[in-house]
C-alpha cells in the first residue's frame, strides 16, 4: 500500500438547478481534476454539501465517480456518521467501491452531541475494523470536537488504520509540528485543508497532504511540485499569488466557489447549492470570476 | 381535521445489544404508550436516537411503528433534514405512511453550518407544499439556531401549515405566553418539550400539548386531565411527585432514561444505545430505578 501524499481537492457535488444530482457535470468536474494533475480527490466532504444529501445519493455519487475515475487517482470517500456501525458500514461500502482511505470526522450531532475521548477512539476502531484502507481523521470546526494531539497520537498508535490526519482547527501548522513530533512513525499522513490557506507553513512543518478547493488544483499542484523539487522561494512566490482567491473562498465564497468558477469556464451545468445554502451576493461572485480570470485559472479555459 | 392536544411521550427507537433494530421491542414500547393513555406518540425524536439512524431505519420504523399503531393514537414522524429537498421528501412519505403531523427543526449541521431567517421560513415552506399534515416547529437547542417569537409569528404567518410550535429553548412559558399573544389565531397548538419539566407554568401559559420521555406517561396523563377537569391544586400536587424522575432524565439519565425502564420493566429486551451513545453510569441507573420504584410506574408492572 503506497502513502497518499500530495494535493487531494475536494469534489464539490452538482446539481441541477432544481435540486437533483447532475451526473454528467460531476463527470467532468473528475476530468477538470485529473487533467489539473490532482494527486488525488476526495468526495463527500462538507465542501461537497455532504449534510444535504440522502444515503441513497452518497451510494450513487460514490458509485458514479469511483466508476468514472476507474484508477486514474486515489480517491478519499467521506463516511462519516454519528453511529459507529453506520460509519463502519460506509466505510465498508466506500472501500468496496474502490477508495483509497476514507475519511472520517468524530462523532457529533447538531450543536450538542457530543461524545467522550474513550468513545471517539472506539469509533474510529469501530471503523477500522471494518476496512482495510487507511482513515483520515477530520480535525474539523464542523464537528466542535476538540481533538488535542495528546488524543490524535493515542488514536494513531491504538487504531493504527487511523494513521492520516487533516488538522482544520487551532493553528495548523503548530498542530502538525506538534503530532509529528509526539507521533512519529504513528503520524503516516500529517495534512492540512481548509481551501490549503496555511499551506506554506504546513508544508514547513512536514505536511505531506493538503486538501484545498476545486477553484485552482493545477496552480497549487504546481506550489506543491516546486516545493518538493526544492525551490521554496519560487513556491512561496507563486503560492503568494494564489492567496487572494483561496483567502476569497476560505472567508467569503465558501462551498459554492468552486461550482461558481466551473459553471463560469463552461464545466458544469450549474453552480446551484441544495437549498437552503446560501447562494452568493453578487458582489462576492463577482470578486471571486475576477479574481480567477486575474490568474488565467485553468478552471474557466479548460472546457475550451 | 382536528386540533392535536395532550402529552405525546417521544418513543424511544429500540435496539438490540448488537445495534441492530429490535422491532419486537419496538412493538411493545407503542403498546404501553397505548395502554398509559398517551394522547399521542412522537417518533424519530432526537430522545429517539433519530441521529444515529439511516435513511433506510428511519423508513422502516416509521413503517413498523404506523402500521402498529393502527390508528390507535395521532403519531407525529420527526422528518427535519438540513436540505429542504430531502425534509419535504421524508414528510410526504410520513404523511402517506399515516404520519398526523411532521416535526421539523430548522436546517442545521454540526457545530457551524446554520442559515438565516428568510431561509428558515423557505425551508418550512417547502415543507409545507409537500404536504397536507400540519408541521410541529421544534424550537430545539439542538440546532443551534434562534428562533425568536418574532420569527415563529412571521412563520405561522406566511407558511399556515406551521401552526404548531414545541419550545424547549429559552424559558418556555415566558415565550410560550408571547408567542401566544403575537400570534393569535396563527398558534393552533404551543406546545412544550424537554421531557415535560416545566409543565405546570407552561399549562399556565397556555400549553396545549407536552411532549415528555415515556418514563411516567400515565402520571403526566394524569396530570393533564387533572389540570384540564379545573383541579388545578391536585394536579399540580401530583406534578410535583414526579419533578424527581422527570428532573433526573432531563438533566442527568437523558436519552437513555425511558429505555431503562422499559428494559426493568420487563417491555424491551435491551436499553442500549447506538455506540458512541455514553451508556449510564451505575448510579444514574441505580437512582432512576429508585425513582420510578417509589412511584411505583407503569413502566415497571404494565408487561405483568
């Protein structure tokens, strides 16, 4: 089993201006990502409105673009759920599907579920003994479950599947230094996420994945390959001109500016959240094509 | 179609020690809520476990649970989604399966993931076009979400199938008189919840129906009939007799409380929770039987 590293953006779900699933944009969004040269993807992440879908369409969406990506990257399926059994259980079905890891938030509900550290590292074990695929743990503000690295690491070395972790919360990089250095060998995949806004001192501080967006793969897989080929002051420059629109999506745009960018290049049908998301101002949308066009993003070229 | 009113104890979602289902169990549950007097049932409640379910186990009990009841007593389904689309679909197939009426929280996920005021009325007002039943507005602090008299009013205004209100935010009687005030003809049925603690002033502020556990239904029946015949000493004199136990699963035994009970009693055959539900402690336990010992419950002879 090969380590994920790398620049993983989430896949945000389409669909129809009436609320139905677009199958057909979500194929080529895939294309879009794999042509940007995406090491990987993830599907069903809260980028991807993951709260406003039904079992049924998780199943179909994991079915459909497993099928359609057919090998050409590894793809991470979102299976989280507030039941042990059901996250396993999703868990299960993403791996027969094909997924590479799934990844999997601590359990909570609303704005008071909460549950106890024994509890949280017998969920992620629960999930664990139901797969054989690695787990990404979610350290996300969406759960309100603070994970300390005290936890992650006790998780890491009690659960051993659970041996990635995408940190969203507190200061990322001071988080991934810190489970690096308490974890060690335990830590396979330190990544950050968050639209990638911290990359560069996450990458500073030994992250080895990051999981950004869909607004701007091929400029941040080109950060990440200069990076990784040494010249960090060329990837802090070229990083630097990305900021302005991952800042845009990260505190303004949000879930929907990905979709706004690949209605605009011609991707996909329709840039619709299921209501009620919000749709954006108009001043926030315009922002955010100008921007983009700003850096002649592969996004709006791509469909030709 | 006639006005709902009384105390409609949540039915606790039975399970097996292994987490599947137990739908003999579950039988039994609605056949004491029967037998107790209850006015009505609310399934698929938060005090349900509703959260730990899937799509296709709340389809089922739903099913299992109607058929079941046979038209004995009004059932209310809780249907709430944070996708508009997908609370209206599981309302419709409620209503068609027999449901009398839908409880719905406004749209929510997680800790962040909340929308604004015009949203929320859009939300019950897609709801309420799929839809023939009245909703029951869960004003819960689950959901994270304020919903100030103001904006129930507005709601009750605009979307006339969202007439019936359960408060268990904020001081429920205060605002039950308020809502009743502004709202007028538009507030068919302001309801309390939060395992009927604060029944006594909410009937004095114009409750027309409670929506406890199903630890004490008979007592809490007892009560309301006693308060509705005039006697309004004799019943609060009773109340006061079970504020104990209603006050130990409301703040300490909680969700689990009733299915205890039920399971001592001899109804169920097991009171676990879906894990990561905390099991309670042995003194939570030990002091809840007590309590219902002393009252000598229904719950603990009805099975013989």
């Amino acid at each position: 089993m090969s380590v994920l590293t790398g620049v993983f953006p989430v896949v945000p779900t389409t669909f129809r201006e009436d609320g139905e699933l677009d199958l057909d944009s979500q194929r080529r969004v895939i294309d879009f990502l794999v042509d940007a040269g995406s090491h990987g993807v993830c599907i069903l992440a809260n980028w991807s409105e993951q709260f406003a879908l039904t079992d049924a369409e998780r199943e179909q969406l994991t079915d459909v673009i497993l099928e359609h990506v057919a090998g050409r990257l590894p793809v991470i399926v979102t299976t989280s759920h507030y039941s042990t059994r059901v996250a396993a259980a999703r868990s299960k079905r993403a791996q027969d599907a094909g997924a590479a890891m799934v990844m999997v938030m601590p359990p909570y509900h609303g704005a008071t579920i909460r549950v106890g550290e024994t509890a949280i590292l017998e969920h992620y074990a629960g999930v664990a003994a139901a797969v054989d695929v690695p787990i990404l743990v979610q350290d996300a503000p969406m759960a309100g479950t603070p994970l300390p690295v005290s936890l992650l690491v006790r998780l890491a070395r009690e659960v051993p599947a659970a041996r990635y972790f995408k940190l969203e919360n507190d200061a990322p990089p001071d988080k991934l230094r810190e489970l690096i250095r308490v974890g060690g060998d335990a830590i396979e995949g330190p990544w950050d996420g968050e639209e990638s806004i911290t990359l560069i001192p996450d990458l500073e501080a030994g992250a080895t994945g990051t999981m950004p967006g869909a607004t701007c793969p091929e400029a941040l897989v080109d950060v990440w390959e200069t990076w990784h080929a040494g010249d960090r002051e060329a990837a802090v420059t070229r990083f630097e001109r990305l900021l302005p629109i991952i800042s845009h999506e990260n505190r303004m745009a949000g879930i929907l500016a990905s979709k706004v960018l690949l209605k605009e290049g011609g991707v996909i049908a329709s840039d619709a959240g299921r209501h009620p998301l919000p749709s954006l101002t108009w001043a926030t949308r315009a922002r955010l094509i100008e921007l983009a066009r700003r850096l002649d993003l592969m996004v709006l070229t791509w469909a030709g």
